[in-house]
C-alpha cells in the first residue's frame, strides 16, 4: 500500500500529480473531515495514496 506519513509528505506528493495544496490547506481539509486520512496515533497522520487518489479525481470531476 502507497502511504504519506504526515502533512508535509502528502504537499509533496500532490504537487507531483498536477493538485498542490499548501501544508495549511490539507490541515483545513483534516480538521473539516474533507480529505481520506488515518490517525493511528495524537501527533501521526497517515494518508493512503490510493485513497487520495480517488479522493482527488472525484474534486477535478465535481462541477465548479
């Protein structure tokens, strides 16, 4: 399974796929329950690549 462990991480990968987000975007998403993601632990945070995957082709799929 593809993971990103943490904010910084999961910016960089979505830049290489064409959807850059800030660190302080993906923390909105995070805090209003609006991007796939795992808190096994307080101070961890882990993102499924594949989940964000689909999680970003639903957004460029969703009218404007």
């Amino acid at each position: 399974m593809r993971r990103a462990y943490g904010v910084q991480k999961l910016s960089s990968y979505l830049d290489t796929v064409g959807y850059p987000l800030t660190e302080e975007e993906i923390n909105d998403l995070i805090m209003n329950k609006q991007i796939p993601h795992l808190k096994p632990m307080t101070n961890m945070i882990v993102f499924n690549l594949d989940h964000i995957d689909w999680w970003n082709s639903q957004k460029e799929n969703s009218p404007k």
